[in-house]
C-alpha cells in the first residue's frame, strides 16, 4: 500500500531540495498507479518559478533504486525528468515536472512510433556497468509461464497453448548482450507535446537483461492500442536504430519474448476488457472495445505462436 504524503510534507520535501525556496501550490497528480505523485509549484531564491513532483512509493527500496537511475540516465540523454532528492524514510522522490501527456491518438502514428522505437534503442545502447551493482538481472526464462492463474482469460484461448509451448521451449543460451531495460516501456509511460516526445517515466521495473525483452512487452502494447500493422512499423523502426551504433542483434527468440509479453497483457488486462477499454475514451479512443483488444491480441499471439512452432 502507498502511504501518499501530505501537503505539508510534500512542502519539506520540496523545502530541503531546494532550499531558501518558496512552495506556492500543492495539487494532486491523477494516473499514478504504482506510486502516489503530488505536483508542488516553488519559487527559487534567484526569482524563478519551477515546478517539480514528489513521487512516493510503496517500498523505499523501489524509490532509491529509481533516484540512482535517473541520476544516470539524465546525464546521458536519455528523456527522463531531473531527480533531485531521495527520502529513505518515506520511499519519496523529488523530481522535475516535465512538459506533455499521455498520448493514445497521435495525429502522426509513423512519427510517433519512430520516436518511441528510437528512445528505446538509445536506452538499450547504455554501457550496463553503471547499472550493474543495484539493479536486477531478469531471468532467462519466461516468468509468467510460473505465475499461478486462477482460472484460463475466456478471451483468450490460446493461453493454455501459450503456456505449453513456452514451458516446452528449449531456450538457446542468450545471443544478445545485456541491456539496461525499462520493464515497462508502453505508450501510457511515454508524454509528448506537439507531436514530440518529451519524456519515458516510470522507471521503477528497471533491470538488465536481453533487450528483446523490453521490445517484446512494447510490441504486445502497441499490438492492441494500436493494431498489428503497427506492431511492425515500430520493429522495423527499432531495428533500424538499433543497429547504428550497436553490435547486430539476434532476433530469433522475438516470437518467445512476444508469447511471454502477451501472457503478462493478458494477466493485467483481466477479463474486465470493458472497464480496461473505457480508461482509454478519455484520451480520445472510443474505438478501442473489448472487441479490438481481443482481436488485436490474439492476432499478436497468433502470428507468435505460428514462428514459434514454425
């Protein structure tokens, strides 16, 4: 459970980051899902005006994990907001409040999708020893194949199959490198602002590991919010990026990292593809139903189950 700081101390937190300031505005931020974010609007001793969150998690542990990432990553041009205190105690961060919104209707889909594709190859183009003493090295295997489920998704009927063939898959040693990975590289952890992106928050899943592994779970997002036509404008956008500074990358398990990805959407999606669906109306996709999210996925599940077993 998150304990969500107050107003007041939100107002120290902001106070000891930037001390002699003055906070003006305390307000509540909506969207956060694994932490509670307040935004605080302070005026800096040399006149300007700033605005900065106060992200608090759960498990410190999580939040300090999270300051030492993004003191690294925004160094190195990585579109991270500026962390600039760490409070042990109550797992807070203070970070800068950066432009944009969440973006699920871009007027540009190629132009959208090239961008998130090239931020992803320039994470996974990090030198990982910086990294390497506090962040976690993600299994080889597929973890979900592990995960206990209640009961099979009636939207999805190949779960059962999915499992199956992962758990039978002989997986070769790793071909690729470990990368830095975000864990969770979506549309929704992704703000823009007039048709650029301004920001990749939300860096609490961050680990090393096979950077298929981050590109699977952003190909399963994207299969379903936005089609499977775009699924490979944004790989072929990847792999071009990808490859211009980097040792060639070996593509052949995508189809298992693609099975594995969509067992996670499946398990977070739930049967409830209404209520999941609906969050999406107010960003301007009423087209996204239960109906398109099943036929989505399933085509994405489908197409990897077909070069898996192929």
């Amino acid at each position: 459970m998150i304990h969500a700081p107050d107003d007041q101390s939100a107002v120290r937190l902001v106070q000891q980051a930037f001390p002699g300031g003055t906070v003006q505005h305390v307000w509540e931020l909506g969207g956060g899902i694994s932490a509670n974010m307040l935004a605080v609007a302070v005026r800096l001793m040399d006149g300007r005006s700033q605005t900065v969150i106060v992200r608090t998690h759960s498990q410190p542990a999580v939040a300090e994990k999270e300051y030492r990432l993004l003191q690294i990553l925004h160094g190195q041009g990585v579109k991270t907001p500026a962390p600039y205190l760490l409070d042990r105690l109550t797992g807070s961060l203070v970070l800068d409040y950066l432009p944009g919104e969440m973006n699920f209707a871009p007027a540009d889909l190629n132009n959208y999708l090239r961008q998130m594709a090239a931020q992803l190859a320039h994470l996974h183009r990090r030198d990982v020893s910086q990294y390497d003493p506090f962040l976690p090295q993600a299994g080889a295997a597929c973890v979900e194949v592990g995960r206990e489920r209640p009961s099979p998704n009636p939207n999805f009927p190949q779960e059962h199959q999915m499992r199956q063939t992962l758990a039978a898959y002989e997986l070769p040693p790793a071909a690729n490198k470990p990368t830095l990975l975000h864990g969770d590289f979506w549309p929704g952890n992704c703000l823009w602002l007039a048709g650029e992106l301004t920001a990749v928050i939300d860096w609490e899943d961050a680990m090393l590991g096979d950077p298929l592994i981050d590109l699977a779970q952003s190909r399963s997002e994207i299969a379903w919010i936005f089609g499977p036509e775009a699924v490979e404008v944004f790989t072929g956008h990847y792999r071009q990026q990808i490859s211009l500074d980097y040792q060639p990358l070996e593509f052949q398990q995508l189809p298992y990292r693609d099975l594995c990805a969509a067992l996670r959407q499946i398990r977070l999606v739930g049967a409830d593809l209404a209520g999941f669906a609906g969050y999406f109306g107010g960003y301007g996709r009423t087209d996204i139903t239960p109906a398109t999210i099943r036929q989505n996925l399933n085509t994405f599940i489908d197409n990897a189950l077909a070069e898996l077993t192929d």
